[in-house]
C-alpha cells in the first residue's frame, strides 16, 4: 500500500492552516521542504490521508495555497525527464499572440488562441488560421518579440538547474515555432527541443507551417518517444503545460502538471501548479 506525503506550497503559509491542514489529513510530522532552494514556501505534512483530498483541495483554493498528494517515497534522482510546453508554461507569453501584434492584430488571434487553449477549437484548425494572419510579416519581427517579450516563467531556471543536476533530461515540445524552441534550446541548455516551422520566403513570412502540425497527440507522442529511448518508466517522467493542447501529454506522465492552466486543463491533470512558479514541481521530492 502506497504511503503519501502532503506538499503545501504559497508565496506565505501561516502556521496556523498548517495545523489544521495537519490535523485535517492526519498527519504527525511538518516540516520545511527544500528551504532557501525555492522562491517561495514549501511544506512537507506526512503521512498523509488521501481520502481527504476534496477538502484539502477546499482549504486550499481558499488560502490560495497549492497543495500535491506525492508518494511518501518519491525523490528527483528517480526523475529522468521532464517535458515541458512553451507558451505560458515554460514562458509567461503567447508568442503567436505577439507576433500578431506587430501587425497590429494580437486581438484578432489572441482570441483564437485563447479559444484553442481552452478546447472549444481544434488546434490544428486554429494554429493554421492564425499563422495564415501573419503572411507578409517581417521575419525580423520574430526577434523583436523573443528580445523584447519573451520572459521566463517564474522559477523556470531554478526547476531546469536542479532536474538538470539531478541527471534528467529535458524536452521541450510546443505547438509554437521552432524560432523560440531553438532559442530557449541553446540558453537553458534543454536535451531537446520540437515545435513548428514557420515557413519564410525573401524575409517575410508566408502564412504557412513546413511539416507536419506539433498538436496534442504529437505532444504525448513525443514524450512517449523519449522516454522509450531513455529506458524510462512512467512514473519517471513529469509533463508541464496549461492548455488543451497539452491533456494527451500530461496523461502520459507519471507526474503530469497544469501550469497556471485552463479550467479544462487544471480539471483533469493530476497535480497542479497556480500559486507558486516551475520550481515548485522540486518540492514534490
């Protein structure tokens, strides 16, 4: 019979909700995880009474804390890969958002995107529709976005250190373009990285995607690739995304985790991360 740990995390946790946090799931010890290593708090409450998990959620949601029933005994050195989305997951922006924007239709497309991420549309459809928008534009533009827009979400560079370190690989597999993958590629040192190619012709883009589309079952299809290569077991990969593009992905992880997700998104994946940055994912172990 599995042994869980309860893991609290937040910008601030009072030490009273601890208790009663504790108290709720019946567990005898708390203690501090992975202090002066996050850029937030992060509890460790063990062990840990499952059949609580609906009202730990609600005490939770109220405190906006975030709150993952792990293993008792799972650790990062067990941890081989880890997959992560782009847009919105890995960075704060839309890329294809912001590139519209220089033609001064992000409104147009953030909408189709938005649509997308929240599964009311097919992404292939989508992705095609919006990129169609673009034809014409500058391909220098591309560089203004990733130079002047692209950030990295919160903790991004603290989690890739520390899986890094601990001998995992790293994939990153984005239904965006190979443009931004490659980039992010090469500064944070990722094992791999996939996405799509826009076409450019004299300078300017086409409207148009070389290839086949990165969609959904591309996406957990890629993670089930490199974790055959890896000789990996499930339970030895963790997925990170936020949008509906990703659920296939995240299903196929032993640990599949909604980054700051859509409601369709943070529904069905098993962990979830709303208050506190990537490295939280580091306080699972």
């Amino acid at each position: 019979m599995t042994t869980y740990k309860l893991i609290i995390q937040a910008t601030d946790i009072a030490t009273q909700n601890l208790k009663q946090l504790a108290h709720l799931v019946g567990a005898s010890h708390i203690e501090a995880v992975r202090p002066g290593q996050l850029g937030h708090q992060a509890f460790r409450l063990s062990p840990a009474d499952t059949s609580q998990k609906q009202h730990v959620a609600e005490f939770c949601e109220q405190a906006a804390y975030d709150f993952a029933y792990v293993p008792a005994d799972a650790q990062l050195a067990d941890i081989g890969l880890v997959v992560m989305d782009m847009d919105s997951t890995l960075i704060t922006i839309e890329c294809i958002d912001e590139i519209a924007d220089m033609m001064g239709i992000k409104s147009q497309v953030a909408a189709i995107t938005a649509r997308s991420m929240r599964g009311e549309i097919d992404f292939r459809q989508s992705l095609t529709e919006r990129v169609a928008l673009l034809a014409g534009l500058d391909e220098q533009a591309l560089g203004v976005v990733y130079e002047q827009r692209l950030q990295l979400m919160a903790g991004a560079e603290r989690m890739l250190s520390a899986v890094h370190a601990a001998g995992a690989r790293t994939l990153l597999i984005s239904g965006g373009f190979t443009f931004f993958t490659e980039r992010l590629q090469a500064r944070l040192g990722l094992t791999r990285a996939v996405a799509n190619r826009l076409e450019v012709v004299d300078g300017k883009l086409t409207g148009r995607i070389v290839g086949d589309i990165v969609d959904a079952q591309a996406k957990a299809d890629e993670l089930l690739r490199m974790q055959q290569e890896l000789g990996l077991k499930r339970e030895q990969v963790i997925a990170l995304g936020d949008g509906a593009n990703d659920l296939k992905m995240l299903a196929a992880a032993g640990y599949g985790i909604a980054c700051h997700a859509k409601p369709v998104v943070k529904a069905q994946a098993a962990y979830a991360l709303d208050h506190v940055g990537l490295d939280g994912l580091l306080a699972y172990f």
